[in-house]
C-alpha cells in the first residue's frame, strides 16, 4: 500500500524543524513512501528545499504561486500525490518510525477509510504547571479522555491523520472556509473533512493510540495569555463551524459534559485532599479557558452577517480555488 505523506509550510523561521519533520517521514519503517512537499508562497523556502531534496525521485515538491492557507496547500498536496493513502504531518511534527506502518495496519485490518493517530506534546521548555491535560487540544495535541484506541471519531489532529486519498478529493479535501492563513486565526480545519467523509461513506475517523507523532511545542505555546488567546478564537471557530455545518457540534458538547461532570470534580477532590496548589491552577484553567471559547463564540454571533458573507464568498470560489 503506497502512502503519500504530505507536509506543508511557509517560512525559513520554521525552517529547522521542518526538516526534522521531513527527516522523520524519510526514516519510517514502511517502504512504499511518496513525500509531497507544498511551499506556500515562499520562493526562498521552495529554492532552499529543491537543493537539499530535488533530487530524490520518492519526493515530490511544489510551491503557491501565493500564500493561500493551510487547508489549500493540504489539499494541494493531496491533488499531487499518487499514494492509495495521503497522510498528513505538520511542520513541526516528528514522526515515531512505525508511524505510517500502524496507519497502514489499521487500513488493511479494518476497511478504515481515514486514521488518526496520537499527538504527543514535546514541550521545548519545561510544561507549565497550570496547563491541564484536557486542553491540549488547544496546542494541537491529543487531549485526556480524547478516545479509545480503535474508536470512530469524528476527526482527529492535523499532525497525525490520513485518508483513503479518492475519498479525501471526492469530499472535497479541507474546507478554505478553515485552518489558518496569513493572520487569520480560524481553526478546527480537520473536523469538516471527518464530517462529510461521515456524510458521504457512512464511516468515521479510526483512531489508533500507538500511531504517534510527537508536536514541537515552543515557548510561546506554554504562555497562560497565549492560551486564553487561542481559546477564544477557538470559540470564534466553533461559531463559524456552526455556519458551515448546522448540527455538527455533538463533540463539544460532549466534552463540556465530561468537564463538568467528571474532569472539574475529579480534579477538586485532588486539590483538596492532595492538597495540591498545582490542581488549584489547573482547575482555574479549565474555567478561564472556557469563558474564553465562551467569549470567541458569543463574538462570532455578533459577526453573523460578516461571517456568513465570507463563507458564501469562500463557498462560490471554491470549486476553483484549486486549478492553479
């Protein structure tokens, strides 16, 4: 089974750890590999890498002719491919070596039609003791209580998830309408995909707990202000997922539930009978944390006619979004 395995990026600022995430994709244990490159826009990033790659034959390189975002270049990658599965890393992961092989099992032993995989903190600096393990979805890694190994889920994490390559195009690959570009700070790009794929083939995305890349997490991810900030346009997310597809936010009530009926109270125990000042700051996190995707939420309904303008105008471009 041969799998193409995309990573994108755009700037030289990332430049070191994107080649240790394209170093990690070139060591896995499967052998049959394509590795797509998509160079968002940067001429002096796409010149750096056909000098240090453009000569392999198992690596396929490409760069925008502008930068368009995470979700085109994804996309992009997969149109490029020719693996029976694309899989997808981002720039600052780094893959274990069986990665893709436990991708590849879980096709072949279950008919899965999409994988996802555990995403690992690797923390560049020491973890903040106030960080709770609930919201690690917040640093784009897999959060406690997240899933069962070999549970279907509606979508896992961009840095470790793949999909049967013509079910991924025939969906329609990422929704522009999602993920980052420029300073645009709209996320949860991966949860439309699992969505339709869901619509369309009636199967969701099988998660696999030893299929593990690790994120590289810099300084500035563990700063309290930084996760407030991300945590509201989290909200902001929410709310233009919510204008995309009615209906489709079971998930974050089931994890609101599961915060409040077994996280906070399991962590109020610890701290009072630990006691632990550490589950004190922990539990204050969680609160703030959630005010704030409040907060991202209640302001994209004040901006419902400006958002609904940008998806309609993100909607009657798309079709063509990818020709170039």
């Amino acid at each position: 089974m041969k799998v193409s395995v995309v990573v994108c990026t755009y700037t030289m600022d990332r430049y070191d750890v994107f080649m240790e995430a394209v170093d990690s994709v070139l060591a896995q244990t499967h052998e049959s590999i394509e590795l797509v490159l998509v160079i968002d826009g940067n001429p002096e990033v796409y010149d750096r890498v056909v000098s240090e790659y453009g000569t392999r034959e198992d690596i396929v390189i490409h760069d925008n002719d502008e930068n368009r975002g995470i979700s085109y270049s994804r996309t992009k990658g997969a149109e490029l491919a020719s693996g029976e599965i694309v899989a997808f890393i981002d720039d600052d992961g780094v893959a274990e070596q069986d990665w893709i092989e436990k991708h590849v099992e879980t096709y072949e032993e279950t008919g899965a039609v999409a994988v996802a995989g555990y995403v690992a903190p690797n923390w560049q600096t020491e973890k903040p003791d106030f960080f709770p393990e609930e919201f690690y979805w917040l640093v784009g890694c897999t959060e406690l209580g997240f899933a069962k190994d070999g549970e279907e889920i509606r979508n896992g994490y961009g840095s470790n998830v793949s999909y049967k390559r013509d079910v991924f195009l025939d969906v329609g690959g990422y929704d522009v309408n999602t993920g980052r570009k420029g300073d645009r700070h709209i996320q949860a790009h991966e949860a439309p995909v699992g969505i339709r794929i869901r619509e369309e083939y009636g199967q969701g995305v099988v998660y696999v707990a030893d299929a593990v890349v690790h994120h590289t997490l810099f300084d500035y991810r563990g700063e309290f202000r930084w996760l407030v900030f991300r945590s509201f346009w989290q909200g902001f997310s929410k709310r233009v997922m919510e204008l995309l597809y009615p209906g489709a936010q079971g998930n974050e009530s089931a994890y609101l539930r599961d915060l409040a009926i077994n996280r906070i109270p399991s962590r109020m125990k610890r701290a009072v009978f630990g006691p632990s000042l550490a589950e004190v700051k922990r539990i204050v996190a969680i609160l703030l944390f959630t005010a704030a995707v409040g907060l991202g939420y209640a302001y994209g309904l004040t901006k419902r006619d400006v958002l609904r303008e940008e998806v309609d105008s993100s909607d009657a471009t798309a079709d063509t979004s990818l020709d170039s």
